[in-house]
C-alpha cells in the first residue's frame, strides 16, 4: 500500500492523540458514564474529560517528540494501548506497576492462556494499523525556527484548550478529581506510561543493592519433637467459594472431613501474584511492604535456614516463586521432566511426588515444604482440573469470560476449587504418614478473584478499590495429634473466625517451629 501524505509533526500527534482518545478509552469513558448518566449538564461534563484527555495526551506528545523520535515513539505507545485497551474493555483491569510486574514474571503457558483472537484483533486493528499509516507518512521538511516556532504555538494552544476546559467546569472537575480518582486509572495510554515509569524507577533502584540480613539470632530451642511443616500457597482461590465457609455447593467435600481450623476472615496482602507472594513471607506487613523493600531483605525463609535446623523445600506448579525461594532449595513442577502427573497441563498433585525422598534425606532435622500450586489460575479455568472433576456444567471453555454466562464462568472456577479440595485433601493424608512427628499442612491463597460481578474478571484492580472477592482468600490449619500436644489447639480454633491476614504468616511459622528470634512478634502469631 502506498501512502502519499505529507503532514507536520504537529498534524501527525494531534492525529494519533484524538485517535488514542477515541477508540483506547472505551473502559474509561463507560465508567465516567456510570458515574455521570449521560444527560442534562453532565454531557457537557463528559464531552469536557474527552476534550482533556486529547488535550493532556498531545501535550505529552508535543514535549517528547522530535523528528526523529516522533514516529518510534508513536508506533510504541499506539501497539502497546492496543494491548491494554483489549485486557481493561475485556477484564477490567488496571495497568499499574503491580500489573505490569506481574506480566513481567508470567510464564509463557499462563501468557497462552490469555491469547485469543479478539486480542489478535486489537493488536491488528489497533496496534499494527495506525502504526504502519504512522511509519508510511512523510513528514514536512521545514527551516529549524519555522518548526519551533509552530511547537510552541501548538503548546500554547493545547495548553489554553486543556486547562482552559479544566477552568470553564472547575466545579466538576475540583469534585471529579477528589471523589473518582479512580477514573484516572483506566485512562489510555496517560496511565500505563506513568506506571511504566514506576516500575523501571524502581527496577533500576534495586541494582546494585545489599540484600538486608535477617534473624541471625534464630534459633529452635527445644528440638525433641521433629517437626514437619507443609505449606500450600494457593492460587486465586476466593473464600466465599469455599464450602468450609458455607458456599452452597460442596467444593470442599474431602476437607470437610479433615480436623482442621478454617480461617473464614483471612484477607492477602495484594490482589496479584507477583506482589501477594513476596509480601505474605516477608516481615513486612502489608501497609509498609514494597516490592522494592521485600527483593533485598531476607524473608521467613532466610529466617529459618539461619537456625541450621530446618531443611526448607520450594516445589513450584506455577510461575515461580517471585524471589522468595532464591536463596533455598527450588524445584520446578510445570513439565513433566519433575511431575509425574501432567495430562494437557501438569496437576499440582504431583507435587507430592518425592517428598518421602526428601523428608528421608533429612531425617535429622525438621521440615518446611512450600507447594505452590497452579490452583485457580483463570482466565482458563476448565484448564486447571482432569475432566472427571468437572462436576458443575456448563462450563465457558474460552478464555473470554465476558462471551460465557457468568455461571458458566463460575462452575469452571468451581470445578478447578474442587480439584483443589482432592490436592490439597491428598497433601494432608500424606501428612498422616509422619505420626512419630509433629506434622501440620497450612494453607493459603496468594489472593482472590473476580468472577464478572460488576464486569469486573481475574484480579489485580488497585488493593483500595479492589471488591472484597480479589482479598478475601481460603484458609486453613491441620495439625496431627503430636502437634495439637504442643501447640494451644484451643486457641487456634478460637482464631477461625477472627479477621486475619498474610501479615500472620511470618511470625505463625516461627511458631509452629518454635523459633525463638528478637523477630518474633506473639501477637500475630497464628498459633500462639
């Protein structure tokens, strides 16, 4: 295709800018729509955000580009505003920093999982469209002073339109910044650069930075019981979901047999993998955790190795670990190579394959083993279980959940929860095999998920606007006899209904090993 336009610099961002405004905000403006009803004053209102939007958008286009960098620069932002249009119109998701790390550390199959033709259709329509008319136009030659001259009064001219706009409706928008800053949120591509911003900013803090050294001190003063400890890090599993707290349909039907202490009002410390992970192991609690603080300080598991009495096992059937297993023993249990039991994926009950060997290797010390499993990783979630668990149909077999029903959308989220009783079931059977020891199987989710209540999917909205689903997360304690000897088992079962959280988890495990460290805080300590 052969394209004879010439246009200036200026044409050519005002252009790509009303185009981006127009037809990547879908999300955005149907938002602004739910919150200002499209009538009366308000479609003044409403037109005012489209005309500040192009406004704010050709501003920053206006200062960054040159004759050079105009083209790279508006082909990069128009593929990768094709992309987060798709996932924010289809999923209503955020892009922040946290989302953009969290993609950064997804594995190729879970990427595949998210690959869908309207997807290919957005980056065709979109992304590689508007960036080939963008390549293909020639751009005016004009004298150095001439185009100088022209920025500037382009500059002048956004600048009057935008805050002029702003000044014209103050009252709105004094109202529309304070009370819906969430809205700024969905804006494209303003949002997701600025997040991209944070997370290179904090990527490139971290090099070359000493990792803080934690609980040299710790120590297991009394080690006449050998103790082995199973800790289950879940996936997307919302408690609402769970029979064990009262959902109407039995997707724990093995647990429910177990002895064990549900912990009904247990809430993570982020809505996404990539943060909740590192953030449940860390000693930081939630309101002063960072990705940043947590990659160069010792975590739970540092803790424990420095007593030189814990053997610590990190068996992964999902992404990986996110950092927290780095520094001990780390096996991979997404391919068959390791897991015994793969059919169209690898199932998290493999992951028991083996610890015999490895509890056997260790007989002289006690025992920490973290299974993190695959559980209900969505979008695909009539992936994440054999067939003969697939007990509540219809079931949406896309991974474009807003084309299913949305209780076909939830009988696939059962079905994978479902599997997960019988793996998680199978973890505290094996368990039982160690009586002559204190044995205990923990587990908890990394975070919730959203099943298209509100149009909202899957998770990682921003933790202070995210819905109770993407938080509220399963939970839960079994302890065999010889444990419940040297633990306050009453206790325990006195906490199943308190308001807990991730933040927990760090000192319960120096608990449950009987950890004496300076790091130790009894109060939230599960066990204590």
């Amino acid at each position: 295709m052969q394209i004879k336009i010439t246009l200036s610099q200026e044409q050519l961002f005002l252009i790509v800018a009303f185009w981006l405004t127009l037809f990547y905000n879908t999300t955005m403006f149907s938002h602004i729509f739910d919150t200002y009803p499209f009538e009366g004053k308000n479609i003044l209102y409403i037109a005012s955000t489209f005309i500040v939007h192009f406004g704010i958008t050709a501003l920053a286009f206006a200062l960054l580009s040159t004759r050079h960098t105009i083209k790279p620069l508006l082909i990069f932002i128009v593929l990768v505003s094709s992309i987060t249009a798709y996932f924010m119109n289809k999923y209503d998701v955020v892009i922040d920093e946290n989302m953009i790390r969290n993609s950064m550390q997804t594995n190729i199959n879970e990427s595949l999982d998210l690959l869908s033709w309207q997807l290919i259709g957005y980056l065709l329509f979109l992304g590689l469209l508007p960036s080939y008319f963008i390549a293909k136009i020639s751009l005016q030659t004009v004298l150095l002073k001439q185009r100088v001259l022209l920025r500037i009064k382009t500059l002048a001219v956004l600048i009057l339109l935008t805050f002029g706009t702003v000044a014209l409706f103050g009252k709105f928008y004094a109202s529309f910044f304070r009370e819906h800053k969430v809205l700024r949120f969905y804006a494209n591509p303003g949002f997701w650069i600025d997040s991209l911003r944070i997370y290179l900013q904090q990527t490139l803090e971290q090099q070359n930075k000493t990792l803080k050294i934690l609980g040299l001190d710790a120590k297991i003063e009394d080690n006449n019981t050998r103790k082995i400890v199973i800790m289950i890090v879940g996936e997307a599993a919302r408690a609402d979901h769970f029979s064990l707290n009262g959902y109407v349909r039995k997707t724990n039907p093995k647990l429910e047999q177990e002895d064990l202490v549900n912990f009904s009002q247990l809430y993570s410390c982020g809505t996404s993998t990539a943060y909740s992970v590192p953030c449940m192991f860390s000693i930081y609690q939630r309101n002063n955790f960072s990705y940043k603080k947590a990659k160069y300080t010792e975590n739970i598991l540092d803790v424990l190795n420095h007593t030189g009495d814990i053997a610590i096992l990190w068996r992964d059937n999902n992404s990986d670990s996110k950092g927290v297993a780095t520094r001990v023993e780390y096996q991979d249990f997404k391919s068959p190579q390791n897991n015994p039991v793969c059919d169209t994926e690898c199932r998290d009950i493999g992951m028991l394959h083996g610890l015999d060997s490895f509890i056997k290797k260790h007989n002289n010390k006690n025992i920490l083993i973290i299974l993190h499993q695959m559980g209900n990783h969505g979008p695909a979630y009539y992936k994440r279980y054999p067939e003969e668990f697939e007990k509540f149909v219809a079931v949406c077999k896309t991974n474009q959940l807003e084309e299913c029903t949305q209780q076909s959308v939830t009988n696939g989220y059962d079905n994978a929860l479902l599997y997960s009783d019988t793996f998680l079931a199978a973890t505290i059977s094996f368990a039982k095999h160690y009586s002559q020891s204190a044995t205990a199987v923990l587990y908890m989710s990394d975070h919730g998920e959203s099943l298209g209540e509100g149009g909202i999917y899957l998770h990682g909205l921003p933790y202070f606007i995210a819905p109770d689903a993407q938080k509220h997360i399963g939970g839960f304690l079994w302890l065999n006899d010889t444990y419940k000897q040297l633990l306050d088992f009453k206790k325990i079962e006195a906490k199943k209904d308190q308001k807990i959280s991730h933040d927990n988890l760090f000192h319960t495990l120096l608990g449950l090993f009987g950890v004496q460290t300076k790091l130790y805080n009894p109060q939230l300590d599960i066990t204590h």
